[in-house]
C-alpha cells in the first residue's frame, strides 16, 4: 500500500545515530563517532537491517547545504575576503603537497602515478560539515582560526569541482588541452555569474521578499522562506551554473547574511540543520566495508598516515610560511586532518573513469571514516597545545568564553522594554536588542544601537546575539514561551543571570522553575505600588518601607522571590 523505504531509512538512521551518539558522548568521545558507527550498522555491508544508501544520501545533501547555508549567514563577506589571502595560496599548495607524497608513497605499492595523483586529490578535500562542527564546539567557528578554515575549504570545494569538469575530458571519450582550457574557462565564467546573481539576489530581490514574508507575521511562513532560499538557491547553482550545491548554499547565506533577517534565518535553519547534518555522517558509515581493514590494510594505513599527519602538517607550513603565528596555524592545520564529502563525488568520477580501482576506493572510504573519528581529539590536543600561547588570546580548549557582567541581551522593545533600556544605558551597559517588530529594529539601529531582527526561542538567535558571554538576559515581553527561552539560555551560558517579567502571578513558579533568577509579575508589583503608595506618610523611614514591601513580596512569590536587579544588570 505504502511505499515505506524513504521513512525507514530516514527513522532507522536517526535511530541508530541517537542510540550509538549518546553511547559514544557517555564513553567521552565525539557523538560523530557513534553517528559514522550507526551508518556501518545499517549499512549494506553488515548484516541485518540494511537503510536505503541513495535515499540516506540525499538526505544527507539536505544537511549539507543547510550547514553550509548556516555558515554563510555568519560569515560576513569582509571576513571572508580578509582571509583571502590566506585560503586561496594556503589550499593550492597544501592539496599539491598532500596529493604528491601519496602518489609517491603508492609508487611503492606499484600503482600509476595517475592513480596516485587522483586518490591524493581526493583525499587532499576537507570536510566542511565535519570542520564546522568540531570548531563549533571548540568556540573557533567564527574567530580567526574559523575564519581561515572555512575559506580554506570554500577554495578546495571549487578546486574539486575544475577537478571533475577536467577529468572526463582528459580521460574520458575525446580530449586534449584545447578542451580542457575551454572547460576551465566556462567554469569560472559560471562561478563568476553565480555570484553576480546572489549578490544582485542579496541586495534587493532576497530582503524585499523576506520584509513582505515578515510582515505576514506567520512563523511557519518565514521559515519556509528560509528553507527555499537555501535549498532553491543550492539547487538551483547545480542545475543551472553546474558548481556545487554547497557552494550555493555558502553563498546563498552570504546573501542572506547582508540583511537584517540574518539572525532569524539562522535561528529557523539550527533545526533542520542538525538532523539531516546528522545523516550525512550516517550515510558516510554506510560506505564502509568492514572487510577492507583485511584485504587492504597497508593501502588503508598509508592513506591514513597521510590524512592525519601529512595533510596537517602541510597546511602548518604553509600557514606559518604565509605569516600566521603559531597559536593560529596549529589549529588550522589539524582542522584538516580528515576526509571531505566531495572526496566521495570525486572518487566516484575516478571509478567510473577506471583510474582508480576498488582497492583505492576502499581505502578512501576507510580512511575517511577513520580520520573523521578521529579529527574532534586531535583538533582538542592541538588547540590545548596552541592555547598557553600568549599571542592567542582565547581560553584554553573546552573552556567557556569569559562572561561579561556589563553585557546585557533585551528582548523585546516595548513600553517596558524602551524603560528597561533607558535605565541600563544609564548605567554604562552594553545593551543587544531582540525583537520581532522590524521597524522597532530599525529605529533602534538608526540610533546606534545593536538590534536583532529574530525569534528569541530559536537558540541561534540567542547565540548571534552573544548570550555565551552575556552577564544578564531581560525578558520584557511576555511570550508564552518564556520557560523555554530561559531554558535554552542555562544551556548556552549557565552563569547567565535571567530577568524575566511576567503578566499574571500564577505564572511566577513556573518561570523559576525553569531558571530565572527574577521574575517581576504585573499583578503583584502593581499591588505592591499601590499598597506603597497608600501607606508612604505612615512609614517615616526609609528602611521600613523597604522592608515592608519586602514582605509583602515574600507573601506574593513565596521563597526565592524577586530581588532588585544588581548594578551590573
């Protein structure tokens, strides 16, 4: 009756993943461990239940471009053009010294210099998704080592993608340099015209249909948007200019990214995001043969000797030659201590060509597998080894950033809102707005404040805003929600100090249950005033109105009742 293949593979590869990821997190090592592990297991290769590898593919690629969409909606086009310098010398030279000493090392083993050349450039790929990640949990995502990284890879994913324009010409039917220079040529007029149109998109067609989806003031609507403009955009940069989707989706956040919805996307996109990137690593453990560790285990170990040490240390070098301090260049270098998704996309073109045989195929995959296990713990011993480095000034590898008690985040901009930010402006606070009114964001901007357009429940809105840093959180409106926001906020800074104002009384435990360190309920504190006010001439001191109000709070909240806010609030 129902064709049941797509929600298995998509249920039995999410399950495997939970399962084998929290086991892996509850042993101290990687969750992407337990999630490469539970494609092995689902995979053809093993018995048992065996998930759909195409349709896990695609929903991998799914993953993929959302990361990459996420990436680029962060990554301000200043940032990427000021490593610039840096990404396109640094992945010329460190994929042509990766690639050659494999091609000589498989010399020993008697293989073609153009077997060797082609598995050296596939393995000379980084991992976009696998990189992300682990600088994502290491707090470097968007520093400098970030920074670098990323442009890194965006240079290597379109140096891959001449690769497979170039090979059928020279290897498959017909060809010659004529051929191969037309084709280059051709490529990088589509890569040109591809960004023309995104930036002409992000300059005028994206932020105008985003405004009007805005104002519709539908939430669903909005994040459909945003799902269409990664997905469409990404798709539409394969069919149309023939790069990759990844590439698309980089620069459809680019686009993105230059708006005032910036924030809001990325916090509609986090979701999504994480469980399809979730399946990429299990479509990548689906490729695994177990049986390769067998038949092949010398290939394997020079193929990973290679990844793991060389390709590290040929990317040190080229870093430190291009003027990078140390404290920054051991970082970048073990980023890329792993296998990238367009690895497979090139080995793939390389078997169907016949340059590479299924004993390299295998390695690759094993390889990969292996170097992405292990990429977390050795990007973790390279960065604890860069950390005491007086020039890098961050905190040691797994530390959280120091918290600012002067860092305040505001949500929401109305009558208590605009009072609220009044009085910690005169106070000296660093002061972020959150609000879901456009034109109030706007305004705000216009006067020098920093605003945000986004959906404070989204934890990536609460992350943009810098509430891993932040000394307090003040919710000033009243959303239904607010258990949750506080929630999310305790995980992402668990010293934060949260302020949260509430309506009715009744709505108070519920709030300090869930964290807050003060709430403020309308119907108490309006009593409160006017019992104060009733008895001011009856209370000659000070002091004992203080404490009379006091008590009649205590009465109200019960214990751990609301407190005047500190002065670094």
């Amino acid at each position: 009756m129902h064709d049941l293949g797509i929600l298995l593979t998509f249920s039995g590869g999410l399950t495997a993943a939970l399962v084998l990821g929290f086991l892996a997190h509850r042993i101290k090592v990687s969750p992407i461990v337990g999630y490469l592990l539970a494609g092995v297991i689902v995979g053809p290769f093993t018995p048992g239940y065996v998930a759909n590898r195409a349709v896990a593919e695609q929903f991998a690629e799914i993953g993929v471009i959302l990361l990459l969409f996420g990436i680029g909606l962060r990554f301000h086009l200043r940032e990427l053009l000021a490593v610039w310098r840096l990404a396109i010398p640094g992945a010329l030279v460190q994929s042509a010294m990766s690639t050659f000493v494999l091609a000589a090392l498989l010399r020993l083993f008697d293989w073609s210099w153009i077997s060797g050349i082609i598995l050296g450039m596939a393995i000379s790929v980084a991992s976009t998704v696998v990189m992300a990640l682990v600088l994502g949990e290491r707090h470097d995502l968007h520093a400098t080592i970030g920074h670098i990284a990323i442009g890194w890879t965006v240079v290597e994913d379109l140096l891959t993608v001449a690769m497979l324009l170039l090979l059928p010409i020279f290897f498959g039917q017909g060809g010659g340099e004529q051929s191969a220079a037309a084709a280059l040529g051709i490529a990088g007029l589509k890569v040109v015209g591809l960004v023309a149109v995104v930036v002409v998109l992000g300059k005028w067609a994206i932020p105008w249909s985003l405004e009007r989806i805005e104002k519709t003031r539908q939430r669903e609507l909005f994040t459909l948007a945003v799902l269409v403009l990664a997905v469409g955009i990404a798709v539409g940069s394969a069919l149309v200019f023939g790069v990759s989707m990844a590439l698309g989706a980089f620069l459809a956040g680019l686009a993105v990214g230059r708006s005032e919805f910036a924030a809001r996307a990325a916090g509609d996109a986090v979701p999504m995001r994480d469980a399809f990137a979730v399946l990429f690593f299990v479509s990548v453990g689906m490729l695994f043969d177990p049986s390769s560790l067998v038949q092949v285990p010398h290939l394997i170990a020079v193929v990973l000797a290679v990844v793991v040490i060389g390709k590290p240390l040929a990317a040190l070098v080229t870093v430190r030659l291009l003027g990078v301090p140390m404290s920054t260049a051991l970082p970048v270098g073990a980023a890329f201590s792993q296998v990238g998704e367009f690895s497979f996309i090139l080995g793939t073109v390389a078997r169907q060509l016949g340059l590479l045989s299924d004993e390299g195929w295998n390695a690759l995959v094993a390889a990969s597998i292996i170097s992405i296990a292990l990429n977390p713990a050795i990007y973790r011993f390279a960065r604890g080894l860069a950390s005491p480095t007086p020039k890098l000034a961050q905190p040691p590898a797994g530390a959280r950033p120091a918290v600012d008690p002067n860092q305040c985040i505001l949500v929401g901009h109305g009558p208590v809102g605009r009072i609220v930010h009044s009085l910690l402006a005169d106070r000296g606070a660093s002061v972020t707005v959150i609000d879901l009114n456009l034109d109030t964001v706007r305004a705000l901007k216009a006067d020098g404040v920093r605003a945000m357009y986004g959906d404070v429940l989204r934890a990536g809105t609460l992350e943009e805003a810098g509430i891993a840093t932040a000394g307090s959180l003040i919710l000033t409106a009243d959303v239904a929600e607010a258990a949750e926001i506080i929630r999310q906020a305790r995980m992402l800074n668990p010293e934060l100090r949260v302020l949260v104002r509430c309506t009715h009384l009744r709505d108070a435990p519920a709030l300090k249950r869930a964290g807050a360190s003060v709430v403020a309920a309308g119907e108490a504190e309006v009593g409160v005033a006017l019992v104060e006010a009733m008895t001011a001439d009856d209370v000659s001191e000070c002091g004992a109105q203080e404490l009379q109000r006091d008590a009649v709070r205590t009465r109200l909240y019960g214990t751990g009742s609301i407190t005047p806010p500190a002065s670094h609030a």
